[in-house]
C-alpha cells in the first residue's frame, strides 16, 4: 500500500512539474537557412526533443516558428537554432520573442508549414 500510494504521489507531482514548466516561444532565424535543409532538420531536432510546434520559411529570407514544450527541452532547441542549424545553414541571428508559459501544448506535433 505505501508503495502504491508513493506511485501516485510521483505521478501526481511529475504532472504538476511538467504543466508549471511548459512553454511557448516564437523564434526566426537569420543567415543562409533557406534552401538547405533547415526545416527540415529543425522538423527532426523538435522531434528528437519532445517538442511541438512548427517552422516556415519566409519570403524575407528567414526561417520563423513556435516552440512549445518543456523548459529545459525549449532551451536545449533555442540553443540549436542560434549556433547549429542544418549542415548547409549558416545563421548570423536569432530572435526569439513571446516567450510565455502555456497550461497545455496547443500544437499536437511539429510541421513544417509550407
């Protein structure tokens, strides 16, 4: 019974952890990230991460989207997106913007929009 009660307090409070600390954040990326591969492999590295989301190119050149997921895996992507990037990308900047917490994920995986 201690157990089995000590199972549900670890769930209950893992539940609670992971709602107080998801979150959401807008982001674009500048430099060669067009026409290389780089939603793609954002696509794979959001994946890879738990996060969802999505990303898009823009006609401004740029690649822009939304992150949404864990603290720590949101950080993990951000830092991704500012200095790796795709094999082929060379980023100069990254902006990221809205950053806000979020009671649940409001995208059921990560897309790339076309």
């Amino acid at each position: 019974m201690v157990i089995l009660w000590s199972c549900v307090i670890l769930l209950i409070a893992r539940s609670t952890m992971s709602k107080e600390d998801l979150i959401s954040v807008d982001y674009e990326i500048y430099g060669r990230v067009q026409g290389v591969f780089f939603r793609k492999y954002t696509q794979a590295e959001g994946k890879k991460l738990g996060l969802v989301g999505w990303v898009q190119n823009t006609d401004a050149g740029t690649v822009q989207g939304q992150l949404q997921g864990p603290r720590t895996k949101v950080e993990e992507m951000q830092a991704w997106l500012k200095s790796t990037g795709s094999p082929k990308s060379h980023i100069t900047k990254a902006e990221f913007k809205n950053l806000k917490r979020v009671a649940s994920l409001q995208h059921h995986s990560f897309s790339i929009v076309k």
